[in-house]
C-alpha cells in the first residue's frame, strides 16, 4: 500500500495519524517542545515507526507547514477560478491569502509560528507555495492580458513584481506588522494601476506630461 494513501475502511493512513498528531501538539504545547517520542504516543505507534515515514523531526514539521500552506492555496486557487474581471480576481486572491494567514495568527498562533519559521528558515514547502501563488497570479494576469484588460509584457515577471508589491499581506511573518505601512486596498490599488492596459492616447498624454527637470 502507498504510504500516503487511506487505509482500507477509509481511516487515515500512518503517515496521515502522524502528521495530526503532530498538529494537535503544536497546537497544545508548540513545535518546539514537541519531540518524535510525543508524535508517537499521541499517534499510538513507536518512535521507530514515525521514522519509517519521516526521516527526522523536521519532516513531519515541513508536512504540517505544507497542509497549512496548501490550504491557503486551495482557497486562493478558488478566487482565481471565478468568473469576474481580472482585478477582482487577482484582489480576491490576495484578500484570501491575508486572511488565511490572520486568522491563523489570531486562532492557532502556535501553528503560525511554525509557518513564520519555516518561512525564515527557507525550508522547500514554503518556495513551492510562493511559487504555487505566483503561478495563480501570472495565469490571471495573462489571462487579463489576452483580455485587453491588462497591459503587455511578460506575465510571469509582472506576476513576480505584483507579489513583492503585496509581500506583506502575503508573507506570514509580515502579518503582523502593520505600522508604517500601507493599507491592502492601498497597495491593490497601486498594483492595479501599474498592471492596468492604459489606451494609447493616455499614454502619450502622460509622456507629453512629463518634462525633466533641467539642472543649473
């Protein structure tokens, strides 16, 4: 049987029972204090057995990081299914994302912590998400732009660049610092005005506009 699958009558297979008991540690005393032996007790097997899925203690950590993560993309990934325009999709995306992550700060702040680590500690899961989200962005974008409603250029690096715009409603360790810097509809609105197809003439108005400044 594959090690990832359900066991027969459909309850969780091995590696399943430990990634949850994994969690409702980290939910009760923190991913710190929490070590193999516990996992395993909590999941009514022997250490030895955690080690048969997991290589080390760090594994079953970046396992609950990547069901975390891979619930904020999933909602995410809804948003960017819908049928309305692409600015309200791409807002729709980053709104999810933010909440997701304040939500799990202001009711699971153990399990957020773990996140918040994880993403300090450059571990894999957390690229593979960023790069899932930048994904979702750059599809909308170039469908945006097929659209007429987007401008030209490459979706990918317009999609990269909007990310690091929105960085701090998207980064978990940035949520919650909010002095000093500029509200979501703020930067939503910034990053749909640089993404935005403006008509020739607009163009061209704004570069007759524009007149540099001659230095004595």
């Amino acid at each position: 049987m594959n090690k990832t699958q359900a066991s027969p009558g459909g309850s969780p297979c091995p590696r399943e029972r430990i990634v949850q008991a994994a969690i409702r540690l980290y939910r009760a005393i923190g991913y710190r204090k929490t070590t193999v032996a516990d996992i395993a007790r909590s999941a009514s097997m022997s250490p030895a057995n955690i080690y048969r899925f997991f290589p080390s203690r760090q594994a079953v950590e970046e396992a609950v990081v990547a069901g975390l993560l891979g619930e904020v993309c999933a909602g995410a990934g809804i948003e960017a299914r819908s049928n309305v325009s692409g600015e309200e999709r791409l807002e729709a995306v980053f709104w999810t994302i933010c909440q997701r992550h304040e939500h799990r700060l202001a009711h699971d702040a153990r399990l957020h912590e773990l996140v918040v680590a994880a993403g300090q500690a450059n571990w894999p899961v957390v690229f593979f998400h960023a790069e899932r989200v930048r994904g979702l962005v750059g599809s909308i974008i170039a469908a945006g732009q097929a659209s007429g409603e987007f401008r030209a250029g490459s979706a990918t690096a317009l999609a990269r660049c909007t990310c690091e715009a929105m960085g701090s409603y998207l980064d978990p360790s940035r949520i919650r610092t909010r002095a000093g810097r500029a509200t979501f509809e703020e930067m939503m609105s910034f990053c749909s005005g640089a993404l935005r197809n403006a008509a020739p003439a607009q163009v061209a108005g704004l570069r007759l506009q524009y007149r540099p400044t001659c230095r004595a």
